[in-house]
C-alpha cells in the first residue's frame, strides 16, 4: 500500500478543513520570566529560550522552577497546553511548540503564546504540523524584524491548520490520534538510529586513536627522540607581513592561502580552499610546497593536515617540510594527532582566554622516531585506519541526514491535506 492510499484508508473518506488556529483554541500571550528568577525546587516554568535548546516535541516536567511568589504573576499552562515560541534571531525557532504533558500546572513567560485546545484540536497534533513545510511557509508571511524576528500572538492565531472531520470533534480527535501515534513511532526510531549510528562513530573513532597511539608507542632504546627542526629542511611560521591583513590589494590572485579552517576541515590532505594572494600578496609572505605539513597554533591547537599543492598560509599556521632521509610529514602528522591532547594542555596553561602555543613550544618538542623503513610501515597501517575511518566519518553522518530527511518527507506527507485558495502558501 502506497502511503498516499494509507493516508486515504486513515481517513476513510471524512472532509478535511483548513481552520484558523485562533478558532481551533485559545491563544494567550505570557509575560515576565527572566532566567534570574529560576529556582532549585519550586512551580515548573517553561522558558522560551529552553524551548529551542532543551526540550523535544513534548515533556512531563520542566527544566526550571520558580517560587510560588513569582509564579502567580505569570500566565498558567495546563496538562495539554502547547507553549509556542514568538522570538527569535532566526525564523525557523519562532513558532517552535512544546506540549505540555505534566500533571502539575506550570508557568510560562514573555516572547512565548500559551495555546489552550479547543475541543476539535489534540496539542500534539499540532505540535507536528508545526514541524512541516506548510507551517513554516504561513509563519514567514508574519515574520517580522530581521536581528530579532518576531510573530505576535494575533498573527499565530492567523495560521491554518488542516483538521479532519471538524464536524465530529470526537471522530476528528481520534483521527487526529492515529496520526500522531504513528509520527512518534517515526520519532523514535529515527531517534534510535541516530543514537545508534552516532555512538558507532564514536566507537571507530575511539579504536582509531587506540590503535594509533599502541603503534606510536615504542620500547626504550628503539628510537631516537629529535625536534621537529631536526627532522626538517625548512620550519616555521607561515607569513602575512602587510597590514592591514584584510587589504583587498592582498587576494584574489592565483595562489591559494591556507587558514586554519582549511586546515582543520581538510582530511589528512589539503585540496579546497576558500582564499587566494595576489602577487602583492605573495611577494609580503612565503610559498610552502606541496607536501609541507600545516599545523595550527592558535584557537584549534595542533590540527594537522599536508598541503595538496603549493600554498601560503599566515603567522598562526606551522609549515614543517620533511627531510626525506629522516622521515615524512605522513608520519610526522600521525605523531602530533597523537601528542595533541598533551599540546591542547599545555596551551591552556598559557592563556585562560583562548588556547594558543607558539612556535617554541614545537622547536622544543621531542617526538619519537624509529628507523626510516618502521616509520613508512607505521605510516602505511595508520593510512589504511585513517581511511576506513573517515568513509565511516563520511557516511555515517550522511545516513543519519538521510533517515532525518526520510522522516521529515514522511511526517510532512502524512500531514499534507488539498488546501482552499484562501490558505494557500
């Protein structure tokens, strides 16, 4: 059975209308509530700004409290009740609903609308309709602000909501029922696969970095311990000498300019980036070449990747050209993934405001290295971990994003129903 004709069987042929929300319930715009009113224990109070953060579609208690004596200057939510958000710095939060399903009566306050239904309109119902693509194309039309958007109250109570069989209240809310029980089926098993999914990423990435760290552990006496400018023929600080820095005069030539975001989205290999010098801004900097190692030493400590082609990059990224007769940047990288959690500590240590280290940190940094022919059999394990790890970096948020999209095309078709002219979108 198609789901258009399961869509069809559900509703066994009753009418569908399109009824504005302010007919469908009662709408009630709250007031006060600030954070600083919050206490340990006290009457469950819903915050607007919690509703994007903290909560799902529904609860059954709150994350917050607040006295007695605050509570009873602000506006009451009721076991069923649908707290809707009106404000905030992007459009897809404003109209974002959280049923209220507690059994002791809560509170709410300012930049939120209470909405208590009618006796035709089940809260979850339409609490997943404000979900859907329908929705989001009637609140637009209301929005209004652009740092700060906004849609009052009396422009939510304009909005249209598709209900079956208005005629019969009990047929409509028993429909109506049917409909989300099988979206929250839907919730949950996209919930479980994301968690499933997610967790097994974090699993891999674990065993990755075991892994790792067992082959880049060796026995006394098997290595020599050496800096990096030991084992390079060029180290240092990238260059960006011409200030300002941001001089339109300095880019939009041929060569590209790695940024420590390039560096830190790049896969082991650097082969985007965002940015590219001028000659003027080549001639106040420096030219790595290919192969060069770039590591970061400011805001994202030791992130690591090799240049793809020849590049410059500024005073806040390392450039380590490897000495061929001694070792690889390959192999030189894998050891800094492996020491970054102690490079990350030691960062802390000299700035509270935003980890950095510097270029001394790594001129006197000595790292592990065995003989030539170990590091490339080292290099050529990791490789192969490396890339087993990142297809499941890749794919595995890829399926997560697509069972989301399925869930969505599914929860917006089963809440699809033909509309009049006068609510269309």
């Amino acid at each position: 059975m198609s789901f258009p004709d399961f869509l069809e069987k559900l509703l066994g042929g009753m009418a569908v209308e399109w009824k504005a929300l302010g007919s469908l319930g009662e709408l009630i715009r709250g007031n006060g509530l600030q954070k600083k009113d919050f206490t340990e224990t006290g009457i469950p109070a819903i915050h607007y700004g919690q509703i994007y953060t903290l909560y799902g579609l529904s609860t059954t208690k709150t994350k917050s409290f607040v006295s007695p004596e605050v509570a009873k200057q602000l506006r009451k939510v009721d076991k069923g009740d649908v707290v809707i958000t009106n404000t905030s710095e992007n459009l897809e939060d404003v109209g974002k609903a959280l049923v209220y399903l507690g059994e002791s009566q809560a509170v709410t306050g300012g930049h939120a609308t209470i909405l208590k239904p009618g006796n035709c309109l089940l809260g979850k119902y339409f609490a997943y309709f404000t979900q859907t693509d329908d929705f989001a194309s009637q609140k637009i039309k209301y929005a209004k602000g652009t740092k700060v958007i906004d849609v009052s109250a009396t422009d939510m109570a304009k909005t249209f909501i598709p209900i079956p069989c208005p005629d019969n209240p009990k047929k409509s809310l028993e429909t109506q029922a049917e409909i989300v029980r099988i979206l929250d089926i839907f919730t949950e098993l996209t919930t479980e696969l994301t968690t499933e999914l997610t967790t097994e990423l974090t699993a891999r990435k674990k065993q990755y970095s075991y892994y790792r760290d067992r082959l880049l552990s060796f026995e006394e006496g098997y290595v020599e311990w050496k800096t990096l400018p030991e084992m390079a023929t060029d180290f240092g600080r990238g260059k960006s000498k011409h200030r300002p820095r941001n001089d339109a005069r300095l880019y939009g030539g041929d060569v590209p300019f790695i940024q420590t975001g390039d560096i830190r989205s790049a896969s082991h290999v650097i082969t985007d980036f965002n940015q590219t010098y001028s000659e003027r801004g080549l001639k106040q900097s420096k030219l790595w070449p290919k192969g060069t190692l770039c590591i970061t030493i400011a805001a994202n400590i030791a992130e690591t990747s090799i240049l793809g082609f020849d590049a410059c990059f500024p005073d806040s990224v390392i450039g380590f050209v490897a000495d061929s007769n001694k070792t690889s940047s390959g192999y030189v990288e894998y050891l800094l993934q492996s020491f970054k959690t102690k490079l990350e500590e030691k960062g802390k240590e000299k700035s509270s405001a935003q980890s950095n280290i510097n270029l001394g940190t790594f001129e006197q940094l000595k790292l592990p290295f065995p003989p030539l022919e170990e590091q490339v059999r080292i290099v050529s394990i990791l490789d192969k971990f490396d890339a087993l790890t990142n297809s499941l970096t890749e794919g595995l948020p890829l399926e997560i994003e697509l069972r989301q999209k399925q869930y969505a095309y599914y929860r917006d078709l089963l809440l699809s129903f033909p509309k009049p002219e006068k609510v269309e979108t």
